[in-house]
C-alpha cells in the first residue's frame, strides 16, 4: 500500500521503482520465507512494477511508445498477456477473491 501511495502521489514514478532491486529484494524474500506475509509482499511489489509500466507506458507523453510506433492496441494486448501471467503464477489462495486485504499468518506458497 505504500509503495502505492507514494507511487501516485510523488508525481515521479520513475525514481520509485529500481527494478534490479527490487527484483534482488524479492528474490532474497522468496528464498528465505521467513514470515507468512512475505509471499504476499512480493506479489504486491510484482504488482505495482506492472501497474508502473502501464503507467508509464501510457502516460500523457510517452516518447518510447511513439519511438516504437505500436499501435495501442497491441500494447494492451501485451500488458493484458503480463497481467494474466501474473494472475497465473499466484498460488490459490492468493488468487482466492475475497473483499478486504488481509495479511496471511500461514506461508501461503
């Protein structure tokens, strides 16, 4: 939630995420498993990365879209592709839907 919060309202969503690591953080995370909420930490961190990218992507200015000259739709069709992986690769009870966040006390792997 705060990477969030700051991610929306610093202005620059550029400076928040450093995706090597990030991407080290969760791997160390992902080995150890010392505490039941860390799946769920990496799994928000993977998240908001993505929901940075589509940001970004599709920013009011967004230079490299326009370098590459993709049409819009393919490059909805590719976050859509990425945010289906995502879902796919959650374990079942952390893609369970349920109405309020709560924080596991059991690994949920």
């Amino acid at each position: 939630m705060a990477v969030s919060r700051i991610f929306t309202t610093n202005k620059r969503p550029d400076c928040l995420m450093k995706t090597a690591y990030l991407d080290a953080c969760c791997a160390v995370l992902e080995k150890k498993l010392e505490y039941a909420s860390d799946v769920y930490l990496i799994n928000l961190v993977r998240i908001q990365k993505l929901a940075q990218a589509i940001s970004m992507t599709l920013s009011s200015d967004p230079p490299h879209l326009q370098a590459l000259q993709l049409p819009v739709t393919m490059v909805i069709q590719s976050f859509q592709q990425q945010l289906d992986a995502y879902k796919s690769s959650l374990s079942p009870c952390m893609r369970a839907k349920r109405k309020h966040v709560s924080i596991p006390t059991q690994t949920c792997l």
